[in-house]
C-alpha cells in the first residue's frame, strides 16, 4: 500500500479540476504546489545537507526575473523562462556556492540572508535591465483558465519529487547526510565536501528558481519586492519545511498545504488579518517547541496523543 | 625500500605555540606504531597533519613516497589513509549501517556494492547485530569500534587510530585488540595513540614517545620502557599531579 501512496496521490491530483473546483480553489491549490516545489528544493539542502539557507528568494527571484526579462527585453514568451532559468539560476547558485558555502552553521545562514537582499536591491536599482520598482509585467496571459498552470506546477513538482528522491537515495544521499551530521567526519571519509555542498545547492536553487519562473508566468506581473522578499519567500519556504517535516519526502508538501490555507484563512479574518505574520511567528514557536521534526517527521507522535485522547474521551 | 609513511621535520606552530616540534619517523608496511606521550604532547595534532585536517607549519609528509601535506583530508583518504577520531564523530541521525555505507561509496561503484562491502565490514568488527539502529544511542565501546568501521570502509593501506580504547570496559578492550590485530593480518598498517600502556605495549612493533612536541624516544616496546627520558616524562608527570 506504501509503495502505492505516490502513484494514488499523483492520480487524485491529476483528476482534481474535474472536479468543478472554483477558480479561487484552483488558484490556492496551485500555490500550494509552487510552495511544496520550494519547500522540496530548500529541504534537499537545508533538511538533507544540512545547510540552513535564508536566502532562496534569492534563487526563485532569479527565475522569476529570467523569465520576465525575456518577455520583456527579447519579446519571446514567458514559458522560455522555465528552460532557461535551469541554466542562469544554476551558474548563480554555482557563484552563490562558491561564495557562502566557506562558511559554516549560522554563518552561511546569514550569508545567504544577504544574498537575497543584495539581489532584491540590485533588481530595484538595475532599471534600465529590471525596471525597478515598477516591475514587470505579462500583457498577455496565455490561458485564461487556470487548469493549463495547474498541470504545469504539477509537471514540475513530480519532477522535484522524482529528482529529490533519486538524490537522497543515491550516493549523494548519503553524502549529503553525512556532511550534515558531521562535515570534518565525512572530510576524512574522504567526501569532498566543497564539492557535494555545492551540488546539494545548485540542484536545490534550480528547483526553487523553477518554480520562479512559473510564478511570473502565471502570476503575470513580478517585482523585486515580491520575488526577492526575505520574510514572504525565504522564511516562509523555511517556515513549509519546519511546519511539513525537516528531512522527509512529504514534509514540504504537507507544510504547504497547510501554510497556504492558513495563510489565506488569516488574512480573510477582520482586524487579524493583517497580523498574519505575527501568528507565523507564534506557530513556528509551538512547532519548534512541540513538533521539532514537524507534522510528518513526528506524525507517531501526534497519533499517539490523539489514541490517548480518545481513550481518555471513551473511560470519562 | 621507501617506507609507507614518512614524517620529515615536521612542526606545527599555533600561535607562539609549538604543538609540535621537528617530529620525524617511519612506519614500514604491515607495522603497528603505537605513538604515546603525556596529555598535550602534540600526538593529535601529529594525527591532523598527516590526515590533513593541519598544514605543516614547517616540515613535509610522505605516503608512498608521494608528499601528502598540503592536500585536503579528502583527498588523502582517497590516497589510501583513514583515521579515527579521539572524540568519536558517529553521523548521529544515521543508522550504524548507513554510517559504513556512507564512507564505503569512496571506492563502491554502486549502492549494491557499497551495501555488501559495509555488511562484510560490519560482521568484522562485530557490530552486525546493531546496524539498524541510530549512531546516536550506541555505548561509547560501540561508537569507537563503529569509527573503526567507517575507516576501514574506505578501504585504507594505512589507519590512524585515535585512543580507540580509552573509556572501554576489560571484555571491549580485549575485543577491541582482537580486531586490531585482525586488521594488522589483513594487511593494513596501523599508526595508534593510546594511553592504556598495557593494550601499547602488546600490539606495537615499535613506539614512538612524544612529549612536548618533540620525539624523546622510539624503538620496540623493551627498549622504550627502559628509556629513562620516557620514564621521566611519565613519572615526572605523574609526580607533579
């Protein structure tokens, strides 16, 4: 049955719109899925490799930005963004990789912090190439209903699935695993560390920067404030994996769905609503404190609190 | 004959310091070197340059005649030398056997290869029985012979091996000796530090006895315990405490 889940999961997703869903429900359920794309790609390097990054705005702005520009500067449509921004956004996380990965723990933590930040500031101020502020935007939409983007994220998140889970079940798996445990151990194991920190990030930011490029495409305007945002991209694609599960194949997933609803249901309560960050905040506090390997990583746990409950509820 | 490893002056300064100072010897293929010496008499940082987690501050290390120092641990263990680490380093959240996994994918071209060479190793150093359990909760006697295993999956010419035996019971020690020598007979050349001058003195073909940086002595086990220098530097510490 196990080995089932994936296929079934993927059959249901696949008949979803058939269902009549709303255009509102369609438009959540594809944030969603951008969100498990982001979560899988943050979590191979921070959850697997153990390389906690601040700053994946930084790559899922370069696709994002990839795909904008062509439209804008070179007139060829959006979607070239997708194939293209493999290929920018890897030789950035190459150059970021190069740059941060020297540094250890919290240290590359905020390295990549300021990463985002410096290319959110460079993306508002290189007007002549970004537009700046103002931004950029998509005057055609290629489809007007939402079913052809559904399939396109789902495409690309079943590819994230597929490619995190062959790495994490090959060598570079266990390498990745390693070095997360203990880098000096696996140095003098003989694992090049540099070298494998270096393909956790680039396969991770080449994901991430994916479902940037799907972003313009489908969102049909960007600017440096959206796409590069440190609290709404970077801590919240840390915010998925903690929620989901660090260091799971479903985690991501299961962080999205339920930080994409939550996220949504806030903001529609009256006077709340717009302290949607500060319940984040108090959420990501009680998740540390109650679930530190998240809902998936400790699902035993929290089914063994509710068999207790019952039991409690059927003796009373 | 070029021996297998070969220290050659080698210092290593931190600060004003000297850890060590114009250390030189040899280990020949198929020896076990015991190096001892007092607490902070530079034995790790002998083991960090040679693995070369360490530069040299002055002074070179060869492996087969090929100088090593300057190239990145990685790069060395490929080169055929692993270690162990005084204060063990398990991979905590993996299991023992995914921990021997890990290292044996130095040399296996495949996982199916990397699976079984790991397993093999494993019944070798008698931690089969545990494989399936996190690194994370095994007793210190276990952890030292799991950094064991992990070296030896990497498939070494020569091991490193860092007080292996401090902190065991008498029934791990004698296990612990066992594998040893069973490594010895294998083929693979041991350079060991040990406080324990019993387990020393019966492995070792030769000692090396450092204190305070530098080489006070070296020879076959009589000879270094009838050594007077040696003697002083142990119960001059001894006396002192």
């Amino acid at each position: 049955m196990k080995r089932y889940a994936p296929y079934i999961i993927l059959l249901v997703l696949a008949l979803l719109p058939f269902l009549g869903l709303s255009t509102y429900m369609m438009h959540i359920i594809i944030l969603m899925i951008m969100w498990a794309v982001i979560g899988m790609a943050w979590n191979l390097l921070g959850g697997y490799c153990g390389q906690v990054s601040f700053g994946h705005a930084a790559f899922f702005g370069v696709g994002a930005y990839t795909a904008g520009i062509i439209y804008f500067k070179l007139g060829v449509s959006a979607w070239w963004g997708l194939p293209l921004s493999v290929l920018v956004v890897a030789v950035e996380g190459v150059i970021i990789g190069f740059i941060c990965l020297r540094l250890r723990g919290p240290f590359f933590a905020l390295a990549t912090l300021a990463m985002g930040e410096v290319l959110r500031v460079t993306a508002e101020n290189l007007r002549d190439f970004t537009q700046g502020t103002l931004g950029i935007l998509i005057k055609e939409r290629t489809w007007v209903e939402k079913i052809w983007y559904y399939y396109i994220i789902l495409a690309i998140a079943v590819l994230s699935y597929v490619v995190v889970k062959k790495v994490i079940e090959s060598k570079l798996g266990y390498y990745f695993v390693a070095i997360r445990e203990d880098q000096d151990a696996a140095e003098s194991l003989g694992i090049n560390t540099t070298l494998y920190k270096t393909i956790a990030l680039v396969i991770s930011a080449v994901l991430t920067g994916l479902a940037g490029a799907f972003y313009t495409n489908y969102m049909g305007y960007i600017d440096p404030e959206v796409v590069f945002a440190l609290h709404d991209i970077s801590i919240i694609t840390i915010m998925i994996v903690m929620v989901g599960g660090v260091a799971t194949y479903w985690g991501p997933a299961v962080g999205a769905g339920i930080m994409v609803l939550l996220a949504e249901w806030i903001r529609s309560l009256p006077r709340i609503g717009t302290a949607h960050q500060t319940l984040f905040g108090i959420l990501l506090i009680l998740i540390i404190i109650f679930l530190p390997n998240g809902i998936v990583g400790d699902f035993s746990k929290i089914k063994r609190a509710l068999a207790m409950r019952r039991k409690l509820d059927t003796t009373t | 004959m070029t021996p297998l490893l070969e220290i050659k002056k080698v210092s290593r300064f931190f600060g004003g310091l000297a850890a060590v100072m114009d250390v030189s010897f040899q280990v020949n293929q198929g020896e076990i070197v015991g190096l001892i010496g007092p607490n902070g008499a530079g034995k790790t940082t002998l083991f960090n340059v040679i693995n070369g987690f360490y530069k040299p501050s002055r002074g070179d290390v060869f492996f087969k005649g090929k100088r090593i120092s300057g190239l990145k641990p990685h790069q060395i263990c490929r080169l055929g030398i692993a270690r162990t680490f005084q204060v063990v380093k398990p991979l905590q959240r993996m299991t023992v056997l995914d921990n021997v996994v890990a290292s044996a994918y130095l040399r296996a071209k495949s996982k199916k290869e990397a699976v079984s060479k790991a397993i093999d190793i494993l019944h070798f150093t008698d931690l089969y029985e545990e494989r399936d359990k996190l690194s994370k909760g095994l007793p210190l006697g276990m952890r030292k012979r799991l950094e064991i295993a992990r070296a030896l999956a990497t498939e070494p010419e020569m091991l490193l091996l860092d007080e292996s035996f401090a902190g065991l019971n008498p029934a791990e020690l004698d296990r612990s000796i066992e594998i040893i020598k069973k490594i010895r007979d294998s083929g693979i050349t041991i350079l060991i530090i040990e406080h324990h001058m019993k387990v020393i003195m019966s492995i070792s073909d030769r000692i090396v006895v450092l204190n305070y940086g530098e080489k006070i002595a070296e020879g076959t086990p009589e000879e270094v315990g009838n050594n007077p220098l040696v003697i002083e530097a142990y119960l001059g510490e001894a006396a002192s405490a």
